[in-house]
C-alpha cells in the first residue's frame, strides 16, 4: 500500500473523531448522549458463563452475567456503519466507529464498567 492510500485510510478512520469531538466536548456519558443520532445495539448473555464486553475505542471493559443484557448505543457521526464487532471466547468486543457510544441497561441508566465482583 502507498503512503497516500495509508493516510487515506487513517483519514477514514479519525474523520468521525475530528467532527464529533468539538460537540460533545469530553467523553463522559452525559456529553455523548447530547451528540444525538443515537444508534443502539442490545447485547445480551445468553450463555451459562459471565461475558466480557469489551467498548473501543478507549477499551473500556463491562461484564455481562448470563441472562443480563445491555444496550450499547453509538452517538454523533460515522462513515458507513455504526459499530465492528468481534467475538472471541467468553469476550465481544464493539468497536464504536463513531468514536463516542455508551452502555446502558435496558431503562437506559449508565451500565456501570468493570467487574462488579471479586469472584473469578
């Protein structure tokens, strides 16, 4: 690939960043969700075993226990779609390409990261 075509997908992936950044302002949950244009996705536990989940681009982590589900929502603008997903063992990762999303439980209050606890 070209330094040109390089910079091209570079300029790709940081243009969501550059025109979402000066109105929200900061990264807390409250300025994201004033970007508008919400776009929401439910993920949910079905399975038997606790599930990572796992926020880029600022590679936040939350844990979902079986049966628990959330909805992570991506504000602002985006080029094409507004999320990637991978899902690896006992892990989802969701890749905001908006650059700015958050996590909520199903009545919309902040889905708390991290482990919840002490247990492995």
């Amino acid at each position: 690939m070209t330094e040109d075509g390089r910079r091209a997908d570079i300029e790709r992936i940081i243009a969501p960043l550059t025109e979402n950044m000066p109105k929200a302002g900061d990264f807390g949950f409250d300025a994201i969700r004033r970007l508008g244009n919400p776009m929401p996705m439910l993920v949910h536990n079905e399975g038997q075993e606790r599930l990572g989940l796992w926020l880029e681009p600022f590679g936040q982590d939350y844990w979902l226990e079986p049966g628990e589900a959330v909805h992570v929502t991506s504000y602002g603008t985006w080029s094409d779609h507004p999320f990637e997903t991978v899902h690896e063992p006992g892990r989802l990762t969701v890749w905001a390409t908006s650059w700015f999303a958050t996590v909520t439980d199903r009545e919309g209050d902040e889905f708390p990261p991290g482990r919840r606890d002490t247990t492995p």
